[in-house]
C-alpha cells in the first residue's frame, strides 16, 4: 500500500506562512484587510458534543486464567482508531484484561514519531509481548485449566 502526500498550491503555503491554515484563509483576510474590517481570526472556540454510539469489539483470543478470562489481541499495524478504541474499553472496563503481542513492537505509531508501540503501552498501562506470548502469560493459561479440570 503506498500513501501519496496532497500537492499544495503556493496560495496554501503563502496562508501558512502568513499565520492560516490555507491559502483561502489568507485570501479571506486580505478581503477583510481591505474593506477595512478588523480580522478576528480562531479568536472563540465553540463547543459541542459527539454524540455517542454504542460500538462493540471482538477480541481476537479469550484464554483461560484464575478466576477467569484474560483476552489476547494479535496487532501488525496498530493504527490511531485502535488505540483510541482500546484506551475506552480500558477506561470503561477497567476489569477486562486485555493484552497485545505485536509482530514489531519497535514499529512507530506514525511516521515521523519518537513513540514505539511499547513505549505507549508502557505509558497507558498496556500489557504487551514482542511477536510471541510470554511463557508467564501461557503459564497462567495451563493453570487455570489444570485447576478447572481437576
């Protein structure tokens, strides 16, 4: 998959370096400017709520332990929806145990980052594994169903 970077016009670039967003801005300004009306530009911000939905997520292992489940998530690419959507269950089920094993823990969460998968899982209190499950977290497995089987 290759991503290509929007081309920008000189007008975009003339915005940012004039203090806008765009090029458009920077011509919305200099319309102002000469009809000698004063510029309040993103001087407010407004605020208003999301609404919210109702969204589910299927954990790609459930595996056994004392007293009951932990679930494993197998991550390649960990993109920005995801770990937003697992910083709310966490934040919302703080019960669930949720653990990760990436096939490159070392991956940056975007390009240009100083951040690595596990250093944000470090930082939000994520469990995670380097490409396999650690012997402690399979040894809680074959616990819990010698246990349960007895």
């Amino acid at each position: 998959m290759t991503f290509s970077i929007p081309r920008r016009n000189k007008a975009f670039y003339r915005g940012l370096a004039n203090g806008y967003r765009s090029g458009l801005e920077e011509t919305i300004a200099e319309q102002l400017r000469s009809h000698k009306i004063e510029i309040l530009y993103e001087t407010d911000r407004i605020n208003y709520v999301v609404p919210s939905r109702v969204a589910r997520y299927t954990p790609d292992f459930k595996l056994p332990k004392k007293g009951g489940y932990w679930f494993l998530e197998g991550k390649g690419i960990w993109a920005v929806a995801d770990r937003a959507k697992h910083l709310l269950i966490r934040d919302q089920q703080p019960d669930i145990d949720i653990r990760f094993v990436f096939s490159n823990s070392r991956a940056k969460l975007y390009k240009g980052s100083k951040t690595t998968y596990a250093d944000y899982c470090e930082k939000h209190g994520f469990r995670w594994s380097h490409k396999v499950i650690p012997d402690d977290w399979l040894a809680e497995c074959v616990q819990s169903e010698s246990k349960g089987s007895s």
